[in-house]
C-alpha cells in the first residue's frame, strides 16, 4: 500500500496504521482506519484471559477482514479506480474470497468457544 501511495504522489502514514487522516467537509478528522481495534478493544483483549480473550481475538479477526473488503470497495468506487491501474484491479479479485473464506472461518471459530 505505501508503494502504491508513493506512486501516486500521496501521503504515506508512518508505520503506526492505526490511525489516519481524512478530510470530511473541508475538515480535517484522525480516524481508525477499518477494522483496526480502538485503544480500548486493545486493553480488554489485553486483559481478557482463556475464552474471554479467543472470543474477543476472533470478533476483532473478523471485523479487521471485513474492514479489507471494505476498503476495496471504497476505493473501487473513487476516481482513482477508475484510471484501472493494474496494481489495484490485479488486487480486487482476490480480496473478497481470501477475506470472506478467513470471516466464514473465524466465525465459526467463535461458536466453538464454550460460553461463560
């Protein structure tokens, strides 16, 4: 992705992906980028524990997947999907099976944790 940035002249966020830039109405907002975990998602999976922690590791799995198939399709939609670059349209393709099939697993991961 950072090369994919740089060769288009646009910004590269440090290494930190956490958190990013966006402007929306002509301000400028920081903001998770899809399906990362918020400082606080953070420190319960830290402090979870047994089922506790699976359950709350493969919720996270799960929406960091969907958070990818999300992005590919708000990018798909922008202008810049439209030039057809190849970098980007050879990735498509493969994003929703390889996401989907890892959300399909994860899920039923999470059914196979017994309950409290």
């Amino acid at each position: 992705m950072q090369t994919w940035l740089r060769d288009r002249g646009q910004a590269v966020p440090m290494q930190r992906p956490k958190r990013h830039k966006m402007k929306m109405n002509g301000v400028e907002h920081e903001m998770l980028m899809p399906g990362m975990l918020t400082d606080e998602e953070k420190a319960a999976l830290e402090a979870a524990r047994g089922p506790e922690f699976d359950r709350l590791f493969l919720m996270g799995m799960i929406r960091h997947h969907q958070g990818a198939i999300d992005m590919v399709d708000v990018l798909f939609k922008s202008r810049t999907a439209r030039r057809r670059t190849s970098t980007v349209f050879n990735s498509r393709p493969m994003s929703y099976p390889i996401n989907s099939i890892e959300i399909d697993s994860h899920a039923r991961d999470v059914w196979r944790i017994p309950q409290p």
